[in-house]
C-alpha cells in the first residue's frame, strides 16, 4: 500500500500521552509545516498556527479549555504540546481553512511516530477575555477564531485498531 495513504488509514486519535517525553523541535517542525501546506481557500492561508511548548501556558489552556468543558480535568489528555489552530473570520473558507490545517498536523504527526488528537472549544477560549489577552500576547491581532487545538506527544499505548467503516460511507454514482 501506498505509504500515505497509509498514515490516513491507520491514524487514531491518542487520549493518552506521556507528559514527560516531549517531542524533539525536528519533529513538531516537521508536523507544523505539514500543516503549513494544507489547502485554503484561494490560496489565501486565513489559518494561524501556534505552537506551545511551554509548560505553563499550556497548563493554562487545559484550564481555560476544562472551564469551558465544565470539568477539571486535563482535556488534553497529558500532551505536552499543544498546537492550536486559528482562522481569519475575514475569509469565507475561514473554518474550512483551518479544519484542513488540523486534518494535515494529525497526519503528520502519526507519519513522524507521534500521537494527536484534536480537542475541541478553541473557539469558546478564544473568544473569552483571557483567550484574547493571550492572542494579543503572542502578537496575534484581527478577528481570528479558534478551529480547534491539536494534542500533541508519544502515545501511553498504541490506539486502538480502527472501527470498520459502515456500510454505507460511499456511494458511488458512475
């Protein structure tokens, strides 16, 4: 088989990462540029990447996001990065821009032997007070949204194999 469709077909999403093990700076580069190559609307590039290697903000995150979520647990599930993704609401494809940007950092990193999932409410933390102070704090101005954050790490233990795909997914019209 085709090594990249490969990685489509076997990547699961890991809900449990080792917070200890943080990926070496060669491999989220690898993942982030991926994601950097991801198709946008008219080639407008609406999306913005943040990387978070920093303990404390991202702890921060995890608290913002399991605010939102009404717990207090960890919604990252103990990655130690975070990778999050914003779109320009100015640009209709704006949502669309940036899920394709999440789908590309996902792949990548099963290709380079990392574990992700995405994680929900980037929107509701960025659109809070402190959502936007933080944005304004890494220099991020305009009315961007939140798409999603993406766990990022080594797996605690390999994902489980995939569901079988339902009878009805595709439907060919020849």
């Amino acid at each position: 088989m085709n090594e990249t469709l490969n990685v489509l077909e076997t990547r699961r999403s890991v809900r449990g990462f080792d917070p200890e093990r943080m990926p070496s700076d060669e491999l989220i580069e690898q993942v982030v540029r991926a994601g950097e190559y991801a198709p946008t609307g008219r080639g407008m590039q609406s999306p913005r990447i943040v990387v978070v290697t920093n303990k404390a903000v991202r702890d921060k995150l995890s608290q913002l996001n399991a605010e939102v979520m009404g717990v207090e647990s960890d919604p990252f599930y103990g990655a130690p990065v975070i990778i999050l993704v914003l779109a320009d609401r100015a640009r209709p494809t704006y949502i669309y821009d940036g899920s394709l940007v999440m789908g590309n950092l996902m792949n990548a990193a099963h290709a380079v032997g990392l574990g992700s999932c995405w994680i929900h409410r980037a929107h509701e933390v960025f659109d809070s007070i402190e959502g936007k102070l933080l944005l304004a704090s890494w220099g991020i101005e305009g009315d961007y949204e939140g798409i999603g954050h993406v766990a990022l790490g080594y797996a605690l233990k390999e994902p489980a194999e995939a569901k079988p795909r339902k009878d009805d997914y595709t439907i060919w019209v020849k």
